[in-house]
C-alpha cells in the first residue's frame, strides 16, 4: 500500500503532488489540429458537468469570454434536465470519470437535439466517450482518491487550452510555464492556516470573477474530506445574508491577487476583520496590503492570473488535506461520497 501510494500518507496527497505533470500532459492532450471543428466553429458553448466538474467549467467561462468573445452556458448535470435545449451549438460534459449519469443523459439529450457534443474525460472508453461526437481526454493519470485533485487541474489544463487554441495562441506562455508554477507552491507552510481552520466548524471561503469558481472548490474540497461546513460566495454577496453569520468563529479565506477585483477585495476583507472574523488571505507574497489586513496569509507567487488560478487551487487542495489529516480523516475513502456517481 505504501509504495503504491509512493511514500506518501494518502493517495490524495500524492495525486496533487502528481499535479505538475498531470497539468502538462493536459495542457498538450489538445492541438490545433486535434481540437474538434464543432469547438473550432462554436459561437456559443453549453458546459454541462457535475461537482468539481461544473467548478472546471466555472472557470472555463470566466476564461474563455473576455479572450475569445464567446458566450457559455453552465449547467449542472442533475438540473440540465429541466431545461429546453438547444441554447448553443455545442455542448461540452466535463466529467472526470465519464460515468456520471446526469452528465451522460446531458450529452445524449444534446444529441438528441442535433446539438453536437463533446466529452472532456480521464477515462478511455468510458460512457461519456461512447456518447459524446468528440472527446479529449485530458490524461491525469489514475486518480484514486475520491476527492479530485490531479483530475480537476487536468480539466482546467485542457480547457484553459482550448481557449488558448480559440485565441490564436494568446495564452501559450502562460500554459508554458505552468509546469513549473505547480511545482512551486507545493512545499508551501500552511501550518498557520491548518491551525486555524481544523478548529472551525464553519468556513467561508470568498473571492471573485475567476477566483469565485476557485473557492467554490476549495470549499468542496473542506467539506468533502474534513468534514468541515465550509461554503463559498462570490464576495460581493456576502452583504446579502452571509454577513449576519459572521464572527471570532467563522474563519474566511480569501483571495486577493492584483486584478480588476483588487481594491474592492482588500475592503471586503476589512469589513469582514471588523466583525472580529479571522482571516486567511491568498495574496501576492510581497503584498504589504493583505498582510496588513489578514491574520495569515497564503502567499502566492507573482505571476499571471491564470497561473494564480492553478496555484491557488493546488493550495486550496493542500488546506484541505492537511486540515482533514490533522482532525485524523480517512481522506482517501471520505463517508457517504463515490468516486463516480452512476444514479441519478
Ligand atoms: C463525484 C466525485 C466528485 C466529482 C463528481 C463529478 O461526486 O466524488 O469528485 O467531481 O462526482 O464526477 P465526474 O466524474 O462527472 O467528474
């Protein structure tokens, strides 16, 4: 068991050590040449994906409409159902098993709509590929753990790609350097930030634009392994209800990285701080402001904000994991959850 999980305490923690590699191999699972024409020619996408799935595909639209100027639906898999189709002329399920079935009934409702569809997956030969016109696979590598990590940064890799393609190869640097930009952060002291959040009972973990869908999936990672009620707004929201549950015990994480959300964030967080709530901040490291605002902070490396993306998320997966490890969780095997959900 220890050598298939190569040293490390937990599949999971070796799965985002794997992360790397696994963000490269996505990043090159898609071409020019191999990216379907139904994408190639789309002037607007349907994502239709669940869990961890549907936050890839979060991230997706805040990426690709600014570059590329094209409009994206986002469902989630359970609720496309209850929707008339078609609203897009492609349709792309994320699903990092390729067996969930509410992805796989929203790919074969899109066919059955003369939609065109695409299946964006880790697993060759799964349902969704058997479904799907078209898929990408985006070879993560086997992830056991069921909480997904090497999986989720996979997806994004391949969609951050696909916007790269769309624009011509605007974004090829920064998917150049995102190998490195992993490695990076993944030795990174999160002791302070454990301490106070294995005490917690409820975590709110806010950002925005892009870094919502980010924090949307570090909660679910909390929640999922640690078993702590951890939930995440966009931060613009928390004046509309969440504010009233604020206090010395409800710790919040945000992220406030230099970007169009800059300033409004360093005053969201000072209204948090005066409700007494503690603060764990993911900012620049040398950002003298956050610090000044936040009881700890995270420190990310200057870069570009999609790499801010990929390194706050690798970050987020290693909060989690060290806050579950530390309140002795099972971690791989979290209760009640599947790695693949076939029901609906
Ligand atoms: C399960 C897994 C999650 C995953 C979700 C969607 O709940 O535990 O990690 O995000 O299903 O799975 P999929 O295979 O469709 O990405």
């Amino acid at each position: 068991d220890t050598v298939q999980k190569g040293g490390f305490a937990h599949y999971m923690l070796k799965e985002i050590f794997e992360q790397p590699d696994a963000i490269h191999r996505a990043v090159h699972a898609v071409s020019e040449e191999t990216l379907p024409s139904s994408l190639r020619q789309a002037s607007s996408i349907t994502v239709v994906a669940c869990g961890s799935s549907y936050h890839a595909g979060m991230i997706f639209r805040y990426l690709i409409e600014p570059v590329c100027g094209i409009p994206v639906r986002l469902e989630l898999g359970s609720e496309y159902k209850y929707t008339p189709v078609p609203f897009s002329d492609v349709i792309i399920g994320i699903s990092q098993s390729g067996e969930t079935a509410d992805t796989l009934s929203a790919i074969r409702k899109g066919i059955c709509n003369n939609v065109k569809t695409v299946a964006i997956t880790n697993v060759l030969n799964s349902s969704i590929t058997r479904s799907a016109h078209d898929t990408i696979l985006m070879h993560a590598g086997p992830e056991i753990s069921v909480a997904a990590s090497k999986s989720f940064i996979a997806q994004v890799g391949v969609l951050m790609q696909i916007v790269n393609i769309l624009s011509g190869g605007r974004c090829h640097d920064i998917l150049d350097h995102a190998r490195y930009a992993l490695e990076q952060v993944l030795l990174t002291d999160l002791t302070e930030a454990v301490d106070l959040c294995s005490k917690a009972q409820h975590l709110f973990y806010v950002g925005r634009g892009v870094f919502y869908p980010v924090m949307m999936e570090g909660a679910l990672k909390m929640k999922e392994i640690s078993y702590i009620h951890a939930e995440a707004y966009a931060a613009g929201e928390l004046k509309h209800g969440p504010f009233a549950l604020l206090s010395p015990d409800t710790p919040v994480i945000a992220i406030c990285t230099p970007g169009p959300a800059y300033e409004v964030m360093l005053g969201n967080m000072k209204e948090m701080k005066a409700r007494g709530t503690p603060i764990v901040a993911f900012g620049n490291e040398d950002d003298g402001d956050v610090s000044d605002i936040a009881d700890v902070v995270i420190p990310l490396p200057k870069a570009h904000m999609w790499t801010q993306v990929l390194t706050s998320t690798v970050l987020l997966q290693l909060l989690a994991y060290h806050t579950a490890n530390r309140l002795g969780r099972e971690i791989d095997m979290p209760r009640n959850l599947a790695k693949s959900v076939t029901v609906e």
